[in-house]
C-alpha cells in the first residue's frame, strides 16, 4: 500500500545517505516529495535535497530553495535547526552577508545544540562587530567561548566581548570583564588591554589616580596597550604638574616600548617636563634622540633648534 511505499522510500533514502551515496539519496527524496508532498518526511527531505545541492553540486540558489522549502514544513527541532544551518551557508556562498550573519544568529540563539565551526561563531562575531550590533557581536562571541573549547586565543574574544559590552553602554558590566581578563592571565598583553580599557573607564568616572594605578599596572606587560598605557600615564602625571614622574614615564615609552608612534611623541613631552623640572640638557638630549631614530616624525623638525647645543659663550675682548 501507498503507507508502505512511502516508508520503503524513505528508508531506501537514507540508506543512500548513510552510504555517502547523495545523489541516489536526493532522487530518493525527491521521489519521496512526489508520493506526498505534505508527509512526515518533508522536511527532512527538503532538507537533504538542500545539503546534497549545496555540499554536492555547489548551488547555492536552489539550495537556498530546498532549505526554505523545510522550514516552512513544520521540521522537528534537529532538522530545523539543520535547516537553518544549510540556509546561512548558502548564503553566504551568495554573499548575503547580512542575511548569513542574522540566520547564524537566530542559530546559535533558537538552536544552541546544532554545532557550528569556530570560523562561522567568529565570522558571526565579527561581522556584527564591524557593523557596530554591540549586542549581536557579544552574543555570538559569547556562544564560540561555550560551544569550541579549544579555540585558539579565548581571551581576545573575551575582550571583544568586553568592548562590545562598553560600546553598548553598560559599562558596569565591561569594567567587570575587563577585571577578570586582567585577573586571570595577569602578564599577557590581553591584561594590559583590559587594563588599560579599565582606566580608560576609571578616566571617564573621574577617578584619575585609579585611572594612574591600573595604567602602572598595564605598563608592566609588554605590547602595544602597555606601550598606551604608560603614555596616558605620562600625560595624566604631567597634567597635575608632576614633572619628574612624567618625565620618567614618557622615557619608558621611548626606551623600553621603542613605539613608532608614541615614541617621538613621549620625548617630545619629556623634554617639556625636563624644562619645567630646570633640566635643560636632558630636555636637549630628549629632542636630539627625536631627530636621530625618528627623523620622519612630525616632532623632528620642531626639535631640531631646540636639540642643537647652545653655542658657547663669546669670550671677553683682550684690552
């Protein structure tokens, strides 16, 4: 009878699947939608036919079709969820970006047991970060902490989550990540950017000697966020007037970060902190290092005069 038919055909197509024969599955399942089109095994069905079109044949449009087509044939979870998965894929192999990266979310949020790769959980991230969805960002991102264990360098996305929380304006809650990203792994250059996001937040609330604390602290690592850190110290100290640990400070950017950036810039001000503490030569030595490693720098032509030594004094006329 037709009941039995249709079971025979639809064990037959997975048989063929099972086999990793997926073209004879998909006529199998194609055969299935032309005995009923509204039986227990559409969606699964449409399902297949959109996986072998996609992995298979490399079209993504009727893929696309096939995936649409079972989700809108009241699927059980498993298969909606793989479903939705096929249907990001595909377009992203259309290059709809936006509509690939919101099917991954609705993913990861409707269907958290369906497994993504580590790429599409980053991808996911990144594109709504680069669109600025701070919260889209930082649930996606979230999602690829939980579900790949092993994922290469967690605690970048843990302080891309940070900043997607600070972004989006609670910033309790990003002072909080940042804290325990600098907590756990105290002296990697992760530490120092949560660090230095920490006084940057510190900075914001008025609270500039926490601010000068969290930034020493930062300072301490090594990599560019240190490099920052010790030089939004040096411009914190030297706006409260103390001059010599400012000074001590931008010569750390120059000597031991040896920045690109900040460097010529640090000397620059050390040399005016030098002025203020009535230490001409060092302020002299300072700008000399300018126009000797950063001849490029916009500072360069500025220290030239000041970094020549003063000519000695004419000697007094014989009588």
């Amino acid at each position: 009878n037709d009941t039995v038919a249709y079971e025979t055909l639809y064990r037959l197509a997975i048989a063929y699947n099972n086999m990793k024969n997926y073209e004879k599955s998909a006529d199998a399942f194609e055969q299935l939608l032309k005995r009923k089109a509204d039986g227990v095994y559409t969606a699964e069905a449409h399902y297949r036919i959109g996986e072998y079109r996609l992995r298979e044949q490399k079209d993504a449009v009727n893929a696309i079709e096939a995936y649409q087509a079972a989700l809108k044939s009241n699927p059980t979870p498993p298969i909606a969820g793989r479903a939705l998965r096929g249907l990001a894929l595909a377009r992203y192999e259309r290059k709809d970006y936006d509509m690939a990266a919101e099917l991954l979310l609705q993913l990861i949020q409707g269907h958290p047991d369906i497994p993504l790769s580590g790429e599409s959980y980053a991808w996911t991230g990144q594109y709504f970060f680069d669109k600025q969805q701070w919260e889209k960002s930082a649930k996606a991102l979230d999602a690829l902490l939980k579900n790949v264990k092993e994922y290469p360098d967690p605690d970048q996305v843990r302080l891309k989550i940070a900043d997607c929380t600070e972004k989006s304006g609670n910033t309790t809650k990003a002072m909080e990540l940042y804290k325990a990203i600098s907590e756990s792994a105290p002296s990697t250059p992760e530490a120092a950017e949560a660090r230095y996001h920490v006084g940057q937040l510190y900075e914001a609330q008025g609270k500039t000697d926490k601010a000068l604390e969290v930034y020493e602290q930062a300072a301490s690592n090594a990599g560019d966020a240190a490099a920052r850190a010790q030089f939004r110290a040096g411009e914190l100290y030297q706006a409260k007037n103390e001059y010599e640990k400012a000074s001590r400070a931008f010569m750390r950017v120059a000597v031991l970060f040896l920045h690109e950036e900040l460097s010529p810039k640090a000397l620059w001000n050390a040399a005016e902190c030098f002025e203020k503490q009535g230490l001409p030569e060092q302020a002299a030595k300072a700008r000399a290092e300018i126009v000797a490693d950063y001849p490029k720098s916009e500072f360069a032509e500025k220290a030239k005069p000041a970094a020549a030594p003063a000519p000695p004094a004419p000697e007094p006329a014989k009588p």
